[in-house]
C-alpha cells in the first residue's frame, strides 16, 4: 500500500515523523481524511484527535488547534501541542 511521510510539529519539536497510509485530522468544519497523493491543501485545525495508520497499528493524538500543510507528497502538522493518546 502507498504512503504518505506524516509530521506533527511543535514549538517544543517533532512529536511523530513517519510513513502512514492513512491520516484523519480534526478540521474545523469536521474531520478530514488524507491518503498519498491528496491534492494540495492548507487547512486549519481545531483542537482534538488526530488518527493515523501504518499497517495495521492506528495511532492517536490530542492536539490543540493548529494548521494543516497537506500535499500530495506530505502532511505536516504545525500546533502548539500534542500528545500521544494511549
């Protein structure tokens, strides 16, 4: 399956760095889903979850609000906070 290199990015630094196949991030008209190859997009975000999965492992965060940088080659996430959800 393709994939996509995912970041999540804060002050404090990089909080995952990685290849997913698939993000779903905490818009603030609702939820967006992102695979490879998403057309290019700036999106705000609001606060809450984001998903992501490799393989067969979805992983999850809790961050604050933020803004999306998303292209067909990336996804990068730029918040002031975010923590892994166990």
């Amino acid at each position: 399956m393709s994939t996509v290199p995912l970041e999540v990015l804060t002050p404090e630094g990089t909080v995952v760095s990685g290849d997913v196949e698939f993000v779903v991030l905490p818009g603030v008209d609702g939820e967006l889903g992102v695979l490879p190859g998403h057309m290019p997009l700036l999106a705000p975000l609001a606060a809450g979850r984001v998903r992501y999965i490799t393989g067969d492992q979805e992983s999850r965060l809790v961050t604050t609000p933020g803004l999306a940088d998303i292209t067909p080659h990336h996804v990068r996430i730029f918040t002031t906070s975010a923590r892994r959800e166990y």
